[in-house]
C-alpha cells in the first residue's frame, strides 16, 4: 500500500472508510451474492476505497479511537451494510417469490434447481425470475446507485452516528410488506390466466367425463403460462424499472433515519 495515498496518521480513518465501502459494496444484491468470487469482491473494496478515500477525507471526522471504541464503529458499519443490504435484497425477494406461485401453479412446484448465490435449492421459475431481475438491473446501472451511496452517506450519516432508535425499524418494516404486494403484482397476470384455464378445465371434465383433465392440465397449463411470461415481459421490466430508480431514494431515506 502506498503511503503517500494514505497518510499514517489518517490509517485509522482510511481503514473506517474501507469498512464502510466495504459494507455498501457487499449490499450490492449482484456483486454481494456468493457466485462472486471473493477475490474480485476484495479487489473491488479495495480499488474503490482508494479512489474515493481522498474526496471521504474531509468528511471522516479527525478522532483518535480507542480499541473498544473503534471496534463499536467496527459494528456499525458492519450493521450498516446488513440494512443496505436487506433493503435492496427484498425488491429479488419479491421477484423470487412472484416466480414461486407462478411455478406452483403451472405444475413446477418439484422442480427445484441450485441457486449459487444462497446455496440452496430453489424453485425453478424462481431462479428464472432472480436471473432476469438481476439482468434488469445490470442494465439500468443499478450498481451505479451504491457507489453514488457511499459518498453522500459521509455528508448524512457520519463515522459513529447510529441512531436506531428512530423510524428506521419501522421504515424497513413497511417497505418488507410493500414487497409482497409487488411479488403478488409480478404473479398476478399468470396467475389469473392459469386460474381461468383451471375453469375450463373444468367445465371441460363435467362435459366430457371420459376426458383426463389431470393428465391434460399440466401441459395446457406449462405452455399457457409461458406464453403469458413471453407476452408480459415489457410489463415486468416497467415493474422492475419502477422498484429499481426509487431503489436510491430508498435507501438515502434509510439513512436520514438513521
């Protein structure tokens, strides 16, 4: 590490703003998840702390710690990240469980893949969903959002300012139950389709009894929801465009509140 790029007698301060990168960039619901390797993940860390740490100087107060004390700051920023985090987790959560009742109900309820980047096995139009999320938001520069973050947090939340106590719990709280309605918004065309092919399956089988409507049903139902995935692509990407650009004012509201 050059020491001409960070000072010694501001190390301590340089390693809080790492911390604090660090927090911010593992929130990254791309970048943070377990398919990254965690070699790119430090490289990354560490490039972007050492550009940024001469415009963070000035805003990282000039205090001299104590190991007690520097280890609570330790804490916070590590706390900070995990909210970071939760919050721009839930809009994929919402996406994954929006492809769960849509595999549910067109009969890929055991059809169950891996998913690299929570080590479980998830269902299968799930991860399809997860993925095409994730594409999403490679596209619209949705990482971009974070690292504009990490300045603009130092000039709201400054090194050591924790205050939960605030409506921070209960910001997150509302924004958890906002989710399930965007995952019902996602499922809602197929879902609706799919419930009226059910219908007609069943006036069917009381018209024509010796018609296996069991056996029917699953292809009927498997080709009529991806069709209606295919037609209703441009309304998930304008759902998923929405949650994406107020993502950032979210988040710098979460930080006002803390």
């Amino acid at each position: 590490m050059d020491l001409q790029l960070v000072p010694l007698e501001r190390f301590q301060d340089f390693l809080l703003c790492l911390l604090r990168v660090a927090a911010l960039v593992t929130a990254i619901p791309v970048f943070g998840g377990r398919q990254v390797p965690a070699q790119f993940r430090i490289g990354l860390i560490a490039a972007v702390t050492l550009m940024l740490f001469p415009l963070m100087e000035p805003l990282t107060p000039e205090i001299t710690l104590t190991m007690p004390g520097f280890g609570l700051l330790i804490v916070g920023e590590v706390l900070l990240g995990l909210l970071l985090g939760l919050s721009a987790r839930l809009i994929f959560t919402a996406v994954e469980l929006g492809g769960n009742v849509i595999g549910t109900k067109m009969g890929f309820a055991a059809a169950n893949v891996f998913d690299p980047q929570s080590q479980q096995q998830v269902a299968l139009m799930s991860r399809f969903q997860n993925l095409f999320a994730m594409l999403i938001f490679l596209a619209l520069n949705g990482h971009h959002i974070f690292l504009r973050l990490i300045i603009k947090s130092y000039t709201i939340l400054p090194v050591g300012y924790f205050d939960f106590s605030g409506g921070a719990m209960e910001f997150l709280t509302n924004l958890t139950s906002s989710m399930f309605v965007l995952g019902v918004q996602f499922a809602a065309p197929v879902l609706a389709i799919l419930i009226i092919t059910s219908l007609v399956l069943g006036v069917m089988a009381r018209v024509f009894p010796q018609l296996n409507v069991f056996m029917l049903s699953f292809p009927v139902n498997i080709g009529i929801a991806f069709l209606v995935i295919g037609l209703t692509l441009n309304l998930s990407v304008l759902l998923l465009r929405r949650e994406f650009d107020f993502l950032g004012e979210r988040l710098l509201t979460l930080f006002h509140l803390l």
